[in-house]
C-alpha cells in the first residue's frame, strides 16, 4: 500500500489536488481502482502535511432491478475509519428500459457522474476523487482520437464552476497492473459488476487496439502519455491546472 499511495502522493503533489482543510469524496464503484483508490488515500492521509478528510460514496444502478450488495465495501470503511454512504437508484432502468439509448455506457456514465456530484455536496466535500489511471488515460486519448475524431483525454484536475466542486484524479500516474496486483494482494473487497454492458464497451476496444499495437510499437502507453504531457494536452503538463 505504501507504494500506492507514493504515486498517489505524486499526483498529488505535481497538479495540486489537496489543499489543507480538504474533505475529499471518494466514488467508489466496487470495482478495482475505486477500492485502489479509497485505500491509497486513506493511507496517505496519515502522514500528508496537509490535513484532509474522505467520504466514500456509491451509486447503485441497481441492474436487474436488484441492489448491489454492498456490504463488503461497508466493512472496509469501518476498517480504514472513512464515513460511507450509498444511494440507491433507477439509474439502470431509466438507461436501459426507459430511454432505451443508443450509447448506454455514456448515458450512464454522465448520469452517474451527476448523482455523484450532488452526493459530494450534500456531503459536505468540496473535492471529488475518481479512480482514473494511466491506462485509462491512454485509452481515453485513443476513444477520442478514432472515435470522436478530436485530441484530447480527461483533466488531471477538473473544477466544476455550476456545483462549485473540484474533481481530481490521483492515481493517473499509476499502472493498472500494479492496481491489479495490490488489489489481490491486499484481498481487498471487488464487487463484481453486473452491468450487461461489462466488458462489452469501446474502452475495452480500445484497451485491446493499445495491446495489439504494442507489439510493434513498445511502450506505446508510454509514449501517449508523454506526448500528453509534452503538449500539454488537456491539463497533463500543467503543474497548476
């Protein structure tokens, strides 16, 4: 966990996403990076200079009409000493029955985003933290290249003017397959998802194009996110975003 939290504690650092006095909402989806992220901060918030406090929160989509089992994710915020709270939904139903839209996985995704933004104010934070990675910025640079055709990726540090909320991202500078390994390792809680569009999305079609060219072109992850920063593209060489 140490080692996690030192590139969260980089990330940090480097774009200014903790100030003193901070509280800091953490979405927690169940999946492996949230629970990554909820678990390096919490470590890092023992010995950062700066004082900051953390609330987990989860939106239920409740897929199949079901709510998710939470619980475990409840037992680990006991554990670590980080308030939890979950709000249940029609997300899914609305998504999937009701608009029956073309692009779910961005319907929901927006939406989602909202409900979280309106969790963190009622909870009293001033920050939301994503579990945004690396690999997920490589890929989201691609996402927006061949499917919308423009360059781009999401802000290391976002501020959200119309709900006076910052979102930051501080695991951006670290590899999946480090998360991967720290989650086993550490047995932390994953929730699996039953969303039907799981593993079925342009992202992980994008995931898989990055693997494929990879073997020709070595440390392509690499080499997009330093020509991320070098230009600047979207925040990523900024220091003060």
């Amino acid at each position: 966990m140490q080692k996690l939290s030192s590139i969260i504690r980089a990330a940090v650092d480097r774009y200014n996403m903790i100030e003193e006095g901070d509280k800091i909402a953490v979405g927690v989806s169940g999946g492996k990076d949230s629970l990554a992220l909820l678990t390096g901060l919490a470590h890092l918030k023992r010995y950062y200079p700066k004082k900051f406090e953390l609330v987990a929160i989860s939106v239920d989509p409740c897929f199949n009409n079901t709510e998710t089992d939470f619980s475990s994710i409840e037992n680990l915020c006991r554990e670590i000493n980080v308030e939890y709270i979950i709000r249940r939904t029609e997300l899914a139903s609305v998504v999937f029955e009701k608009m029956k839209s073309q692009s779910p996985c961005s319907l929901c995704a927006k939406m989602r985003r909202g409900i979280l933004h309106d969790m963190a104010k009622a909870a009293g934070c001033n920050k939301l933290a994503l579990g945004h990675h690396s690999d997920d910025a490589a890929e989201t640079f691609i996402m927006n290249l061949f499917c919308g055709g423009s360059i781009g990726c999401f802000r290391p540090v976002t501020y959200l003017s119309n709900k006076d909320l910052w979102m930051i991202r501080p695991m951006i500078l670290a590899d999946e397959s480090k998360i991967t390994a720290l989650v086993e390792n550490n047995n932390l809680p994953v929730v699996k998802s039953t969303c039907p569009m799981d593993k079925n999305t342009e992202r992980e079609k994008s995931k898989e194009l990055i693997k494929n060219l990879s073997k020709d072109y070595p440390d392509l992850k690499a080499k997009i996110l330093g020509a991320m920063e070098r230009g600047n593209v979207s925040g990523w060489g900024c220091e003060n975003t």
